[in-house]
C-alpha cells in the first residue's frame, strides 16, 4: 500500500454555515495526517469565491484507487455536514503527493 495525498477541488454553490463547516472539518481530520503536516498542506482551504480544495492521505494500491476513495470520503463528508451534493459539486481528484517505501 502507498500513502498518496489528495487534493479534491470543488465549489460551495450557496454559502456554508458555520456548523457544516466545523463538521466537515472533524469528519475529514483524521484523513489529514503526517505527510500532510510535513508538507505545510491545510486540510481545507476556502477561497472568498466558494471554490474550496480539500486535502487528504489515502492508502491505496494505486493512483487511480486513491482518487476514487479521496472523492467517496469527500462526498460522504460533505453530505455528513448536511451540504447537498448540488450545492458543492466536486471536482476531479489529482494526486499532490506520495509516500512509498519503495
């Protein structure tokens, strides 16, 4: 398995509250760890136009599979926050950095 850190983009359509912030945060925390950290990444960052970027450490086999499951914990998030998935599409997931023992 490799750690591959994930930036998932997307776009708050209406405005977030203030709750729905903070529980995106906390559903997502645990996805923001060491290499993250060491690399300066914020977990999340919000832009005063609502676009937003997201970063999170996945383990997976390969890129394609981190992608896949960075965009399923970004979507489950999201709707854990209470934010309809219209009202923050994503976008396509890119791989930010890895991590291997290889």
């Amino acid at each position: 398995m490799t750690t591959f850190v994930i930036t998932v983009p997307g776009t708050f359509v209406t405005e977030l509250p203030d709750a729905s912030l903070a529980t995106l945060k906390e559903k997502l925390a645990k996805r923001h760890t060491d290499v993250s950290r060491s690399e300066g990444l914020d977990l999340l960052t919000l832009n005063d136009d609502g676009t937003f970027s997201i970063r999170l450490e996945v383990d997976a086999t390969d890129r394609y599979e981190a992608e896949l499951e960075a965009a399923r914990l970004v979507s489950t998030a999201l709707r854990d926050a209470g934010v309809a998935a219209q009202d923050a599409p994503i976008g396509t997931p890119v791989v930010t950095g890895i991590d291997s023992d290889l």
